[in-house]
C-alpha cells in the first residue's frame, strides 16, 4: 500500500506506505499537516516502524517531531542534515543502508546537491527521490549547502542505473519514472 499526501503550502509529498500481511508502515517526509497522515495511518490500520527524511528543509520536517510523539515511531535522517531538526534524531541514514519493514527493504542513497545530506530511497519497483528528482526537473542548488553539479552526478551514476522502468516518487509534483526523465527531462536529455 502507498499513498501520497501533500502537505504544507510547499505542496510537499508525504508517503506513506504500509504493509497489509504485518501491518507494518513507514512515513516519508512528513512535512505538515499530520492530523491528515495520522489518519491515513488509522485508517489502513498501521503500525509505524520508521520515520524517514530525504533531507533537513522544513517543508519535509516539519511534522516530524509530533508524528514521533504520536506514533513513538523513530526518526532517521542522514547526518549532515540533522541540524534542520528541532530534536535529536533516532537514528542517522548512510549509504546502502538497508531499511526492512513488513518483510520489505529500502536502500539508502545518498545524493547530494540539494542539501548535503540529502537521500532517495531504493526499493522493489520504486524510488522515492525527495528533492533530487522530479518529474521534468531537479532539485534547486542555491541554499545553503547546494551543489549543482553533485546533484547531477548523483542522479546519472546512482539513480539512473537502477532502471529505467523504476517509478519515481519525488518530494513535489507528479510522479514519473527514471527512463521518462532519463530521456525527456532538460537537465539529463543532452548528456
């Protein structure tokens, strides 16, 4: 089970994913509105094992602290974009890292560029790119911590190669899938 949730005035993308035979769960980037994840929560019955960031803006974090109240689930972010959070994280997400819940894994990839510890999450089928990827774009690279052309090194030699027919599911906007934007998306079409 996946549901999108977009929160915020960011229009941020919270996922939510859950797994019917344990009843297991995980949120991803729950940025606002938590009163509407809880509910898609309760209403599929889940039991929440994880909290995961792709990266410390606040339109991605911002619900995390009370979703970790309501739930006890943890939260993990890679370390060098905790200090967007107003609270220690549980834990810290590093390359190949392996992430299982209901008997499912989720592979850290650590992709920087929009901020420097940002990640995407690998699993069967999917990859959820937070602000790395999207549908015809990238992540912007002029905050603080931004960097152009690691962000497009990142997407080339490390999401790319997982397939072509592999959906993307981006923090912002629709989703799409890595050999769509391999061949129709402007920063990645010449090269």
């Amino acid at each position: 089970m996946l549901r999108k949730i977009v929160v915020s005035p960011y229009q941020t993308n919270c996922y939510v994913l859950g797994w019917e035979k344990t009843g297991d769960g995980l949120v991803i980037d729950p940025g606002d509105e938590v009163f509407r994840i809880v509910k898609e929560i309760s209403k599929n019955g889940l039991k929440i094992k994880y909290i995961l960031i792709t990266h410390g803006h606040v339109d991605h974090i911002g619900g995390a602290a009370e979703l970790k109240r309501i739930t006890q689930a943890p939260v993990w972010i890679h370390a060098l974009d905790a200090s967007g959070l107003d609270f220690q994280p549980d834990g810290y997400l590093d390359e190949g890292q392996e992430i299982q819940v209901g008997g499912y894994s989720l592979k850290v990839i650590h992709t920087p560029g929009h901020s420097p510890g940002g990640v995407c999450f690998h699993t069967a089928g999917a990859v959820f790119t937070g602000d790395t990827l999207f549908a015809g774009s990238i992540g912007r690279t002029d905050f603080p911590g931004g960097n152009h052309s690691a962000l497009l090194e990142g997407v080339l030699k490390k999401i790319f190669p997982l397939g072509d027919d592999l959906r993307i599911y981006p923090g912002h906007g629709p989703a799409s899938s890595i050999g769509h934007e391999r061949m129709t998306n402007p920063f990645f079409r010449t090269r």
